[in-house]
C-alpha cells in the first residue's frame, strides 16, 4: 500500500495521521471497485465523475450516443454503489 502523505502539516486541525490513513483507504477502496467495473461503464463513470466531461462530451470521446452515456452511467454508479456497499459489510 502506498500512501501519499507528504507533511505532518493536517490542511485542518481535526485532521489527524489516523484520518489521512483512513481517506487514504477509502481511496483504494474507490479505485478497486472503479477497476472491477467492466470496461464501457468504466469509462463513462471516470470521464464524468473524475474527468468532470459532459454528457455530449463523453458521448464524442466514445463516439457513442448520449443516451448510452446517461444509461452506462446509471448502471455504472449502480454497480460501484454495489460494489463498495459489499465491500463495506465485509470489512465490519
């Protein structure tokens, strides 16, 4: 695992090495259920929730109609939702 802490200097004071440990796994959390996604919900979830693309944008990048953006997203958030939600109850 690597984490990315690069100072002892919180960016608030309720931030605390165990906090920035924690947002770190979360983070590992979110990257390993993106990865698992297959590969056409993948790619619309990235470029809208990481890449911030519109719609139309998406749709031109993948030269896809918007319509299959907007249902890939759907079932793409679905599955992550899923996804983490198994991955929670398992790590309680």
């Amino acid at each position: 695992m690597h984490l990315r802490v690069q100072s002892t200097v919180y960016r608030n004071e309720r931030q605390t090495p165990y906090s920035v440990y924690e947002q770190a796994e979360n983070q590992a959390e979110i990257r390993r259920a993106l990865t698992s996604l297959a590969e056409p919900y993948r790619a619309v979830v990235v470029l809208r929730e990481i890449e911030g693309l519109s719609y139309e944008e998406i749709a031109d990048v993948l030269g896809i109609a918007e319509g299959t953006v907007k249902s890939r997203l759907r079932r793409g958030r679905e599955a992550l939702k899923h996804k983490l939600a198994a991955r929670l109850s398992r790590s309680i």
